[in-house]
C-alpha cells in the first residue's frame, strides 16, 4: 500500500509522482536540452518527462495539454526562475484540462511560483518554495485568475512571502469548479493561506494541512461559494478559517479564532497529533483524532477504501515503518560524502526491530537496485553505511528501507540523495597577457564558473610575485559571483614595473574547484587604453588610467556606471556616437559622476547615452574640470536634471552635443558658486521636458525646441540662442540678449532626429561672433550642433526624371535624368559628370559612369546597365563652369513601372518586409495563404504612405505569427519599446484586410498589433496575443468587422488618440475587450461576450457605445462611456456604467438569444431583441440576422415545443392570431407550407408519443 513518508514528505512524491505518461514522450535533457523546447517541440497530448537535476528557466505551457513530470520526484528536480520578475511556470494560453506540472520542486520567483490565467491544469505532487510576490493579491505560491476545474493536489507549498494576500494559493476574478486537496502548507507569510477574492465559484477545498504563519488559514472574501471540508488548520494568529462558506468534518487546534461564521457538522477541535511538528511532518499518530473522523460521504474515502482521514496525509499505511529516513546533518542535493551513514527510527504499534532491508537505485522502478541491495538484515540497528557501487559527482540517486518487527515487514520508505558536483575552474579574462596597466591598483576578472546544483558560488583571487607561486603579492577571498564575469577588488598592493602571476579558484561553499592555470601579467606605462581589446570594461580603464591618458572605446553597447577619479583623462567613442551606446548597469544610480577634484581637461565625447532613471544623469562635482561634447543624450528619465554640474566647478564645458526626448526638470542644470565658469555653447536640444537652468555659467549658440516647459531659465548671461516652440521660451527672470533668436532652426529631418541645419536656416552664420567659436570653414559660427556645410558651386539642383510618377519612383526602365545648373556666379554650365550605383558607396558605379562630358544641355537619357523594377538605385551628379567641379549632389529612386500596383507576397517579393520596401502610396500588398513569421514579416514604417494589406483567402489561412524575436522599426521616430507589428509616429494610413495575427510574445510592451497612425483594420483576426491592437495618438482609424478571440487585452487606446472606431466586431474570450483612454471615439454595432471586463473607459472625454451587445462578460461596461441602444445581459452582477445606464436611452438588460453563445456564428432567433421589431430603438443592434430557429418552437420562447406552442399554432391557423415569429418553426412534419397536418404532427407529438417535429 502506498505510505506517506513520515521523515520528508518529500519522498512519496521521489517514490509515487503520478504524472501519466502519454504516447508521445519528449525527455529532457537528453532529447531536448530544456524543459521549455521540451514544451516547444511537443504537440498536443505529449508528456515532457525531465530528469532530475535543476533547470534554470520560466516555463510557459504555450497553451498546450501537454503533461510535464519528473522521472525522479519534486525532490530530485527544481525548476529555478531565470527571470526573476515572471512566474516559474506559467499557464496563461487558455490551456485545458488533462494539462499537467508534477513532480518538481518551483522555486525562486519574485513573482509567483506557478500562474494560471483562463486554464485549466492540474498541479500536483509539487514543492513549492522560496518564492516572494511584489505586488498586492498575487501568491507566490499558486496564483489563479480566471480559472475553471483547476486541480492542486498533492503539493507542498511553504516558505513563500506575499507582499499582502494569498500567502499559498490564491483564487481572483472569475474562478470556477476548481479543487484543492492534499496539499501541505506551512511557514508561508501574507494574509490568508488560501485566500479567494472576486468571484470563486464552486471552489472545493478538502484535507489539506495548513500550518498558518500569518493570519488566517483559509479566508474568504469572494462573492462566490467555497466548500471546506476533512482539512486540518492551526497556529493561525487570526481565524482558522474566516469568511463565508460551507466548513464540515475539519480539525482546527490552536488558533486565536477558529470561524467567523458557525461552521457545519462534524468538526473537532483537539490536536492532530502528528508525527513531528517542529519539523513538519504532519503524518497522523495512530491515536490521532483525525483518523477516520473525515467526512463519512465514501467519495471522500482513503486510498484503503475506509473512512476519510482528515488532512494531507491519511494513514493508510502497514506496519511496522521506519520514521525520519535520512542522511543525517546532511543536505540531500549536496551530498560529500561518497559512504554515507542512513538513519531511521523504528515505529510500530505491537514490538521492536528485528531486521531491516535497504536499497539504492539510479531510478525509482526497483525492478533492480543498480547500486546496492542489502538483502535482508537480522538486526535492530537503525543506522547503516553505505556500501554499494561507487557515488558519482553530480548524480541523483533514490534509496528505500523497509523494517521487520519479527512477523511481517511493512511498507517500503523511500527518499533521495544527490551526489555534490564540484564547480568548474574559472576562466581567467583579464589580465591574460602583458597588458598595459598604468596605474597602481587593478582589479582581476574571471569568466563565471558552472556549477550543476547552481550554487551560489564565491571566488577566490591570488596574485604571487614569483611562477613557483611562494609569494603572495595580494588576494581577494570569497567574492560574490556577478553577471557573466566577476572582478576582485581593486589591488593597490601591485606596482608599476613588476611582473605578477595569478590565478583563481571558485566554491559552491561546499567544495572547491581546482585553481586556475597560473598567468602572468605586467604594469608597463601606456598613454592609451583600448576597450575591450586591452581592458574589459570602460571603468576598469578610468580605475588604471592617470593623467593625460585616452580610454578609446570601440563601438558597441556598454552597460556600466561610470565613477571618474581625480585625474585627466579622456574617455572618447572611437567611431563616434552613432555606433558606440553608453546606458547604465543600475539606472536609478547616477550614470557618470566626476569627482571632486578631476584634473583639467576631463573628457567625455562620442558615445550616446541613454537609459537613466536616476535624480541625476550625469554629475559634475565641486571642483571638476570637464569637458563633455560631441554626444547624444535621450531617454533620460529622472526626476531632476540630465547633467548636473554643482559647487566650484571651475572651469568646464558642455558643447556640440545633442539631447532630445529626455524627462526631468532641465537636461542642464549648473547651480553655484562656480558655476558662472560652465558653458553651454552650441548644442541642440529638441523635444524635452525641461531645457537649460542657469543659475551659473552661460549659454551660447544654442537651439531649443519643443521643450514642454522652459527652455532657458535662471540668471546668467544667455545670447546667440534660438529657440522655437517651447513652453515658454524663457522664464520671467531671464536676462534675455540682444542676438537671440525665436524662429524655426529648420532641422533636415527633427522627426528622425537629424538636427543639421537646412539651407536657408535663420541659424546659419547668427551664431556669437567670438573667433574662437567660429565654424570649422572659418564663417561665423552657426547656432545649434552642426554648422551648416557651405557648397562649393555650382551643383546640379532640382534632380528630376521622366516619367517620374512621384519624388521617388520612376516610371521607366530607360528614364531621362533632368536637372538644374546653379551657381553663385554668373557662369553657364560646361560639363556635367553623372554616376549610378547599386549604393552610395561610390569606389565604383556599378550601373553608369558617363565620366566628364563636355555639355551645356541639362538632361541626358539613361544609357547604362538595365535597371530592373521595384529596385532602389542611387545616383549622383556634378557640374564644371569652365573653372572648376562643384559639390556631387545625390539622390536615390526606385524603378516603378507598375501604376497603383498590386505587390504580391510570395511571389513578388518573399516577405512583407521586402513588400514594404518598394511599395508606394495608395499599393496594395496581397499576401497568400500561409503564416507569416521572423523579423522580416513584422515592424514596418509607412513613412506617410497609405498602403492596403490584403489576404488572397482570409484570415483562416493567412496568419501573422507575432512570437519570438523582433526588431525596432527604422523611420521618422525611435521608440523606446520594440514592437512586434510597428507602424511609427507619422505613419499615414494604412489598411489591413482579412489577415489573423496571432501569438503576441508577452514578454514585450506591446504585443500584437501596434498602431502609431492612422490604420484600418478589415475582416481580421486577433487571437492569442497578450495585448492585440495599441493605438496611441494621433489615432483614428479603427477595426471593422473583425474578430478577437483569446487575447489578453483586445484594444487599448492610449495616448488620446482620437476619432477611432470599432465597429461590427466580436469581442470574445478576452481578459480585457477594449480599454478606451481617449476621447471621441466611436463603438459602434459590435458584441462583447465572454469577456473578463468588456469595455473600460475612463474619464478624460467623450465615448461613444451605440448599438453594442455585451453579454455573458465578467463586468460589461466600466467607465462613463455615453450609452445608447446597447443590450447588457448575463454577467454575475450589475456594475459599473451599465448599471446605471439600463433603461435610459434605448439601453436594455436582456437575453440576446444567440443561435451560438459560444458566438462562433453571431445569428439570432426571432424574438432576439437585436433586431429591429424587438427593441425600442427599432434598430438592427450588431447587424445581426435572424438565422435558427427551434423546431416546433412556435410561438419564439426557444427551446422545445410545449403547449403554449400547440395554442399559439391554433391561433394563428384558426382564429387570425399572429403568425410565428418564424414560420418554418411550425412546419412540423417538414413538407410544404403550415397547414392541418402541422398541427396533427403536433399533437401526435406532444399526446401520444409521435415522431418529433422535424422542420426540414
């Protein structure tokens, strides 16, 4: 019989996990090397069976019924959260029953151990433990949202913290039919073990052990009904069970209250009596009072077949039993020693130990015992050393025991036990070779160790003067693990000059690794330091550098916070802003500080920098002396300022930089005594929150725009700046110069963040006419970032070709190239040099290169290599006046030789990507049946064009897959989210038809269809994505006759996007139908069924709902949306603005008698008060068509015929009563029209047991 194991409850999940074992059997890791592309790679109905050992991933079942156990037991397998921030295992794709985890121990959440929203699995024989929630009513346990028939059996859920409610499990929103039993909780904090709030519908909680730290045991605040029977609760400091509900046949013992409503029959009130509380092994004592005391109902009967015991774990075992089988003071993930010693004590309830049996596998099946078999031993010793096969490092083993008390032997006792894997030796990174350090004091870098338990792990550093490694120059012992690479402290001990050895080990603080292979380093003098090719990090080269030298950092994206020290040196992007990216690795910590005391000429040039959310970006203390120029600052979002010079900070200057899109009070804040000494001299800033605060320093040739608030404030001199557009420009103490400037700058393109000045811009040459701040030509200076690039005329202008069907496509193969001759002085064109290319790399033009030709003429013919259709081609050109060749001047096209085209996809072009690439204004790209899927299909700009996406057969068959990878739309905005589908700011218009995008990838912002524009959406399909269609300013648009099933949140209209519209629509199945934060939309004839939340508004504006049905949802209309002819039937209660709404302005509360409520099909019977003759508003609401009717249903009451039906049919056939609401209803015997023999078909039915009516 099967026994609970009294030692470690552990161990009847190692010896009994009952996760079933389909056909189809995916085994990790040998098959596939996760769990999740075990998960990935399975279909329908596939079990997922992982061995033991400890994965380090988040888990997502993807919607699947798929069963994923353990062949070796919760004890023997973890799965650890990888990313802390989710859950460890997630059900949220509306999974069904026959879905299955078992087996595992869940742990290291700072979310949840296992979450289900709108699914229905079964969760059993798991350890759930060590996970916190950081949000109000989630469980870090077992959080449940939406749920229906759920099963949680057989877990043991303990040590988890709650931010506030649910402490193991918690029950919220919708929750229906779902099952908790035999389940063991203990030393979990939050308020309420089990906790249900919302609505929990026929929630059956039954023996459970409930060991109550906080609170109460099982708390109910729902509005819906919960069932408690056969648990066992204590040491509760609030309730036992508190809140309304059916309580019969518990033990409650030692709580401050036991139920706060009178509970039902048969509960008792002593002490379980349990085997070992202190250590939580809460098997029942024979002389508990719990045993046989559960509910009598032989449903709830033990697996013995007699009466039920109360709690987790019934006593349905033979003696006699070993008690508390262990490896003693030992962890059995971590075990040493290769001969351990096996303890038990005996219990029974007649005798003493005459003889024992041990076992030890490599599995649970036991045909064999692979490593030992003691066979039976005569002896009442309850102990014994190991003495099989050898113990392998890193293996999991399960051993079993029975006993004999000289009659019988009893029930087989199992556990487990791995063998502790020594950590691999680390990586020495750096230093490697004789690396240039400069300065007295290095810190050491390692690559991280592997160690299979996934340990925490510590390092040890030793750095020797000699190779023989007798002496010790410097260590660093027990350093903490960090991300991927991990550096000792710095080491002021090692000198300049002198040749070092070091070496490294790690600990899993069980075992060590071996050391390292010794290597040697130098500290050579070196006035640059290259980064990462000499040293790993940009701080690593600031910490060894000293006076005068340069950090040169090679493009690419760095993630560090940046401490400068007391000398001058310079830290420059070696190729410039563009291609080398600064963000912090903490972003609420200041990203670059520059201590006190930084030697003149501190530098900081060529990077862009981005990602702060600290009170200060960058910060320039007392006494610093910086220069901080040439780069780009966005996406600051802190809550003072972006730079932030303080104090005496003597000398320094901020110039040719620019900042746009960044938050805070000003990008520039200089405050204090020395602060008259900073300058801010030509930089452009564009689009922010805040401009320049002077209270010190100056401002000079600056362009501010956009700003949100002030662009210049404060009280020192500010001249020879332009600003534009800001809210104000100056505040109300500025001392405003003379030579300011208040016009538009006239950027090349602001919307994609190109600041340089367009010829005829008011900037050019009106900048402080100071020599030093001349531009690199020697003009006066312009005002902004860039100056203005003076032509060498003359230029060819105006570059035309014919037939030229817009800007940009030519409508020829051969077309005739036009341009006109400019020159500042009166001269005439003499020759003219033209060039194209497949690029504007101009070593060579592939195409055509006429070379000088001598020629006053301003066109020419193309007389090159074929140029091919719907291809990008670039073309430059310059021009002689007899003196001198002026500037090339260049453009690109595309050749276009199809008018308002219809692009095909695949056959045109192999992806939507390409499509997008040469389509043109008013295109349409008609995409074939198929899925859609990869970067290439996905995150598009339509730079002001309207383009129609349409499907050749409709969304069945044509599908958008939006999970996996993205990329970030290139165009006219950076946004600071990617997208799956991303039309950017600017778009224009954009209609999509007949196309289903599905499987949003829920770790993004935005996960489905992502509107920045004005976009139409036409008979498609949104299903299964975490967030369907985003629509933010300036919006309009809308989605037509489309259908969203499945989705997380079906529209959301954020931003005050404006004149939108739904219409025709169906929204089902969704946890939200449409979140309206904007004003002047429109909803128009659409139906919200089966919705968690239908439609919520909020309160900025004006939104109408005109002719929607919203039926069967959690809450149908939240929010004051204006409410007209709308239908609101059959949620659990009344609330929000429907309530309120029901019987004014044609709003009616009643049944919309769909033919279909799951809404597959959207057609009604004929009393539906959809349609026109059935509501007051005599309007058709949702366009529905009357399309079923019931046989014999004669009078429209639906369902079977029944008497009234037979007196309605005698009144309209015999006395001029109305005819059926639909008369094939009463076309009884399917023949012909309504006559006498209708009606006998009736009567015969309904009287004396004829045939039904059939309809035909």
């Amino acid at each position: 019989m099967k026994h609970w194991s009294i030692s470690c409850i552990v161990s009847c999940m190692v010896l009994y996990s009952t996760g079933s074992v389909a056909a189809g059997v995916i085994h990790v890791p040998s098959d596939q090397p996760t769990i999740q592309s075990g998960i990935d790679t399975a279909t329908e109905g596939d079990t997922v069976l992982v061995a033991p050992g400890t994965y380090l991933e988040n888990i997502d079942f993807d919607g699947k019924m798929l069963v994923v156990t353990s062949s070796g037991g919760a004890g023997a397998t973890t799965i650890l959260a990888s990313n802390t921030s989710m859950a460890v295992v997630s059900f949220i794709g509306g999974e069904p029953k026959g879905t299955e985890i078992s087996g595992f121990t869940i742990t290291g959440s700072g979310a949840c151990g296992v979450f289900c929203d709108g699914s229905s699995p079964t969760i059993k024989e798991n350890i759930i433990t060590g996970n916190t929630s950081s949000r109000d009513n989630d469980s870090p346990g077992i959080d449940l949202d939406n749920t229906t028939g759920v099963l949680i059996k057989g877990n043991v859920i303990h040590s988890n913290n709650a931010n506030t409610y649910g402490a193991a499990i918690h029950l919220e929103y919708n929750n229906h039919d779902d099952t908790i039993c035999y389940n063991v909780m203990y030393g979990n904090t939050g308020v309420g073990e089990i906790r249900a709030l919302g609505i929990a519908y026929g929630t059956l909680i039954y023996n459970n052990t409930i060991s109550v730290t906080v609170h109460s045991g099982i708390l109910n605040q729902s509005s819906g009904s919960l069932d408690a029977r056969n648990n066992i609760v204590f040491f509760a400091p609030a309730w036992a069970m508190k809140g309304e509900f059916v309580a019969e046949y518990n033990c409650t013992f030692n709580n401050a209250n036991d139920y706060e409503f009178p509970p039902g029959a048969g509960n008792i009130y002593q002490p379980a009596l349990f085997a070992d509380t202190a250590n939580h092994d809460y098997q029942l004592l024979p002389a508990s009072p719990c045993i046989d005391a559960g509910d009598p109902d032989p449903q709830y009967n033990d697996s013995d077949g007699t009466r039920n015991d109360m709690g987790a774990l019934p006593a349905d075992y033979n003696y006699p039993i070993p008690v508390g089988l262990h490896l003693s003071a030992v962890d059995s993930m971590h075990v040493l020693n290769h001969t351990p010693t096996f303890y038990w004590s005996f219990f029974d309830t007649i005798g003493m130990q005459a003889a024992y049996e041990i076992e030890v596998g490599t599995d649970v099946d036991w045909v064999v015992a692979e490593m030992w078999a003691s066979g039976e031993v005569y002896s009442a010793d309850s102990a014994v050393v190991y003495a099989g096969a050898p113990l392998m490092d890193g293996i999991t083993y399960f051993y079993r025991l029975r006993v004999n008390n000289g009659s019988v032997w009893g029930d087989w006792v199992g556990n487990f036990l791995r063998m502790n894997s020594r950590p691999t030796v680390p990586g020495l990174a750096w230093p490697t070779t004789s690396t240039p350090l400069r300065r007295e004091g290095i810190s050491l870098f390692v690559d991280n160790s592997f160690d299979a338990e996934l340990d925490t792990l510590l390092y040890d550093f030793e750095v020797y003067r000699n190779s023989e490694l007798t002496d010790l120059a410097a260590f660093d012992y027990g350093v903490a693990e960090q991300t991927d690479r991990t550096q000792s402290r710095n080491l002021p001990e090692l000198s300049s000059g002198v040749y070092y050895w070091w070496r490294a080990r790690v600990t899993d603080q069980l075992e060590y690794s071996d050391w390292s292979m010794p290597v040697s380093f130098t500290m050579p003098a070196g006035p640059v330091f290259n980064v990462p090719a000499d040293v790993p990090t940009i701080q690593t080269a600031i910490d060894i550098a000293t006076d005068g030298d340069t950090v040169l950092v090679a493009p690419g994206v760095y993630h560090e916070n940046l401490v400068f020290s007391q000398f001058s040196i310079s830290v420059i992007g070696a190729l410039g802003a563009d291609s080398t990216f600064l963000e912090p690795a903490v972003p609420d910590s200041t990203h670059i500080f520059f201590g006190s005391g930084d030697g003149a000429g501190t530098e900081l040039a060529g990077f862009t920098i981005s990602g702060s959310t600290a009170k200060y970006g960058l910060y320039v203390n007392n006494g610093c002396k910086t220069l901080i120029h040439d780069n780009v600052f966005h996406g600051y979002a802190g809550s003072r300022n972006l730079i932030r010079s303080a104090g005496d900070s003597a000398y320094s200057r901020i110039f040719h930089n620019v900042f746009w899109g960044n938050g805070g009070t000003a990008c520039i804040g200089l405050l204090g005594l020395g602060g008259a000494a900073v300058d801010v001299i030509n930089n452009t800033f564009d689009g922010n929150s805040g401009g320049i605060y002077t209270f010190g320093g100056m401002a000079i040739n600056n362009i501010v725009t956009n700003t949100q608030s002030t662009a210049i404030s404060g009280f020192y001199p500010v001249d020879y700046n332009c600003v534009w557009n800001n809210n104000p420009d100056y505040d109300w103490g500025q001392p405003v110069g003379y030579s300011n400037l208040s016009a538009d700058p006239m950027y090349v393109d602001a919307a994609a963040h190109d600041y340089r000045l367009l010829p005829g811009s008011p900037c050019v040459d009106m900048g402080s006419p100071d020599p030093l701040l001349n531009d690199p030509d020697g003009s006066n200076s312009d005002i902004g970032t860039f100056s203005y690039q003076h032509t060498i005329y003359p230029v060819a202008t105006t570059i035309d070709f014919a037939p030229e069907l817009d800007d940009n496509r030519v409508g020829s193969e051969t077309p005739e190239i036009m341009w006109t001759y400019l020159d500042t002085a009166v001269t005439a064109q003499t020759q003219y040099h033209l060039q194209i290319g497949h690029d504007d790399d101009w070593s060579e033009a592939e195409l055509w290169d006429t070379g000088p030709v001598t020629s006053s003429v301003t066109n020419v013919l193309y007389d090159g290599a074929v140029l091919e259709t719907h291809h990008r081609y670039f073309l430059r050109i310059r021009v002689h006046n007899g003196l001198d060749w002026g500037d090339w001047r260049h453009k690109s096209f595309v050749v276009w030789t199809w008018i308002n085209s219809l692009i095909r996809v695949p056959t045109d072009f192999p992806n939507i990507g390409a499509a997008m690439f040469v389509a043109q204004h008013e295109d349409t790209i008609l995409l074939a049946p198929g899925t859609y899927s990869g970067d290439e299909n996905r995150g598009f700009n339509l730079v002001a064009r309207h383009i129609t996406f349409l499907s050749e057969a409709g969304p069945d068959s044509t599908v958008i897959q939006l999970d996996g990878g993205c990329f970030l739309t290139a165009g006219s905005d950076t946004l600071p989210d990617v997208q799956p589908l991303g039309i950017p700011h600017g778009a224009g218009l954009a209609t999509i038809k007949e196309i289903c995008f599905e499987n949003g990838n829920p770790s993004l912002k935005y996960n489905g269809y992502w509107v920045w524009g004005s976009i139409s959406a036409h008979q498609c399909l949104f299903r299964q994505n975490p967030m369907a269609m985003l629509v933010e300013y300036p919006g309009a648009g809308g989605a037509f006759e489309c259908r969203f099933d499945s989705n997380g949140t079906a529209i959301l209209l954020d931003g005050f996007p404006e004149f939108f519209q739904a219409s025709n629509s169906v929204f089902v199945g969704n946890t939200m139908g449409i979140v309206c934060e904007s004003v002047n939309n429109f909803f128009t004839d659409n139906i919200f069924a089966h919705n968690s939340v239908g439609f919520q508004s909020f309160g900025w504006g004006t939104v109408f709902l005109h002719r929607n049905v919203f039926y069967a949802n959690g809450a149908s209309v939240c929010g004051s949306p204006d409410m007209s002819c709308n239908i609101v039937y059959g949620h659990p209660t009344d609330y929000c603005a429907a309530a309120e709404q029901i019987g004014l302005n044609g709003n009616i509360s009643a049944d919309p008698l769909f033919c279909d409520t799951t809404l597959a099909i959207t057609d009604v019977y004929a009393l539906s008060p959809l349609l026109p003759e059935n509501n007051s508003c005599q309007e058709n609401v949702a366009n529905v068509v009357q399309g079923c009717f019931d046989c014999g249903d004669v009078d429209g009451s639906t369902g079977p015929a029944d008497i009234a039906d037979l007196v309605y049919l005698v009144d309209y056939m015999f006395t001029g009563g109305p005819a059926p609401p639909d008369i094939s209803a009463a076309n009884m015997d399917g023949f012909g029209t309504v006559d006498i023999a209708d009606l006998v078909h009736l009567v015969d039915f309904m009287f004396t047991g004829g045939p039904p009516p059939v309809c035909l």
